[in-house]
C-alpha cells in the first residue's frame, strides 16, 4: 500500500484532497481505496474501473451535481499510479467532449454523460499505457511528470494547446 501510505503522510495526499474527513468519504469509500492502492493503470482490469466510478459517485467534494472533474482530481491524489484527472478543458477537447457534457443538464443526463466520458477517457488512458513507454518520461526530479497517470495529463495538456495555437496560427 505504497501510494496509500505516501498519501497519508505527504500534503498532497488525504489531508489536503480532505479524503480523511469521515464528512466527505461516503460510506464504503476508504475500503475501496485501500482495495485500488498500488493498481497501476496500465493494470487497470473493468472492475477496477467500475470500482473508480462507483467512488467517483459516492464523493462528496462540493454541492454541485457534477462529481467527475472534482473527484478524479482529488482521486488522482490519492491514487496516484491509477487515476488520471479529467477536467472539462483538456481532457473534454482531447475526447472531443464539450464543456456542457460535464454540467448544466438535469441530473440524470448529467450522471449518464459522466459515466460515459469516464469509462471513454479511462479506456484511452488505459490503452496508452499499455502501449507507450510512459517510464521514460517520468521524473523525481520534474515535479510535473512524476507518474504514468500524470505523464498522460501532461501529454493531453501540451497536445490540446499545440493544436489550439496551430488553428489560432491558420486563422
């Protein structure tokens, strides 16, 4: 339980993310994170990820409908060999996904599109991993490149930019 552990006793881990607050974990939650500890993505079997998404849910960071972004920011910290951030502006342009897939529809559709855009982007993320040499990007000395999930993020980040500035240069 390396990742686990290195969470508890660093300020990026459970402190911060306030997973430890018995107010924010939904019942069952710490289980499953102890359960996902060392998964490496690349590794990351379908009930994996239906546990992530079952987490993802169950979280409880803010009083907005939407829990993806949030949550697999604040997972990502924890699990940190597993979880990939999704966010709205990189991750959304990278999967061809628009802002208001994530937010500002009813509930149910808003669950049903989050589920979606999790299991598509986890997929992709999964499928990178298992066939890009991600180990040779990482780091201990880059503090942005210091696991395959964040060599991804990264690597999505600088690619929607590139693409951003070359449509920008076209115009």
């Amino acid at each position: 339980m390396s990742s686990l552990r290195g969470a508890l006793s660093n300020d990026f881990g459970l402190a911060r993310t306030g997973l430890h607050n018995p107010l924010v974990i939904a019942p069952g939650l710490f289980p499953a994170i102890q359960q996902l500890d060392g998964v490496r993505l690349e590794d990351a079997s379908a009930d994996t990820l239906r546990v992530l998404w079952d987490m993802v849910e169950g979280l409880q960071f803010n009083e907005a409908q939407a829990k993806l972004v949030v949550n697999t920011k604040a997972l990502a910290h924890v699990l940190t060999e597993l979880v990939v951030p999704i966010d709205r502006t990189y991750t959304g342009a990278f999967l061809f996904r628009f802002p208001g897939e994530f937010d500002g529809v009813s509930r149910d559709i808003l669950r049903t599109n989050e589920k979606q855009i999790f299991y598509l982007a986890f997929s992709a993320f999964r499928w990178i991993a298992q066939r890009v040499d991600l180990a040779k990007y990482i780091s201990i000395a880059d503090d942005w490149n210091t696991t395959k999930p964040k060599v991804i993020d990264n690597a999505i980040i600088g690619f929607v930019e590139y693409i951003r500035a070359e449509l920008a240069a076209r115009r």
